[in-house]
C-alpha cells in the first residue's frame, strides 16, 4: 500500500523561529530578521513526533526561505541535517506551498497558499497559544480517516 505524503513547514513548527526572533528583537513587531536559521531551537514535541509520522508515512519538510537572503538556504539545511538527519534529503524549499501534492500539510501560516492546499492542511498553532503536537497528532492519527493504519 502507498505510504500517505506529509509536507511538514520548519520554522513555527519544528523550528522555534518565535523564540530566536524575541532573543535577538526583543519587542519588535517585524525586524528585518538578520537571524541564522542554523541556530534555532527545536519545538518541544516535534523530534518524537517527526520519528512517529515517519513510521507510518512519507514525510518531507516544505519551507520558504527568505528569499533575498541565499544563505538561509543553506542554513535551513544545516538544521534540518543536525535535528532531523533522517529528513536531511527530503527538504522542499518553495514559496508557494498549494503546489505541493500530498495529503497533509501542516503549516502554521496561511500566507503562502496553505489553505489552497490540494490535501488536508492542518493550521499548526492557529490560535498562536501553543505549540501542541499532541494534537496535530491526535488530528492525524483519530480523527482524520484513520491515517497511518
């Protein structure tokens, strides 16, 4: 049987770009984010929900560097071959994530297409509260067509 695809976004969502951002602007609403995208921390919860979804599907990373700034391309794969090495060959970066075929998006924007997202696209962090992965995973595990079974 084919393995389900999953686009998973970096930084929001496996990337704690929130955290990185209020260290180096404390207090600014958009800075022009100089940052290395090599540095920042992992989410609490994504390393053992990444190894989780990667048992049971097809799982690649889909993000949008910026896109006057080439080294955080680079610096996006740096990352992802230090937290994810496993995923290090499966890293997408595109600037329009609806033209991604898959059946999951999780993404915690909706600037960039998400919502026009062919598949089902799972709004991580909508309410800007938290960052559960227990829940995305419980959403992709019990309540969205008993995916991984």
């Amino acid at each position: 049987m084919k393995r389900k695809i999953i686009y998973i976004d970096m930084d929001g969502v496996i990337a704690d770009f929130d955290k990185r951002k209020q260290e180096l602007y404390p207090g600014e609403r958009r800075p022009e984010l100089k940052m290395d995208f090599s540095k920042l921390d992992v989410i609490p919860g994504a390393e053992s929900a990444l190894i989780r979804l990667n048992q049971d599907f097809d799982i690649f990373i889909a993000s949008t560097p910026v896109w006057d700034r080439p080294e955080t391309w680079s610096q996006k794969r740096e990352w992802i071959a230090k937290h994810f090495p496993y995923l290090k060959q499966k890293l997408i970066l595109l600037h329009r994530k609806d033209l991604l075929i898959g059946d999951i998006l999780i993404d915690d924007s909706r600037w960039r297409g998400q919502p026009d997202f062919q598949g089902e696209w799972y709004w991580f962090n909508k309410d800007w509260s938290s960052r559960d992965w227990k829940a995305c995973l419980e959403w992709i595990y019990k309540n969205k067509h008993n995916y991984g079974e």
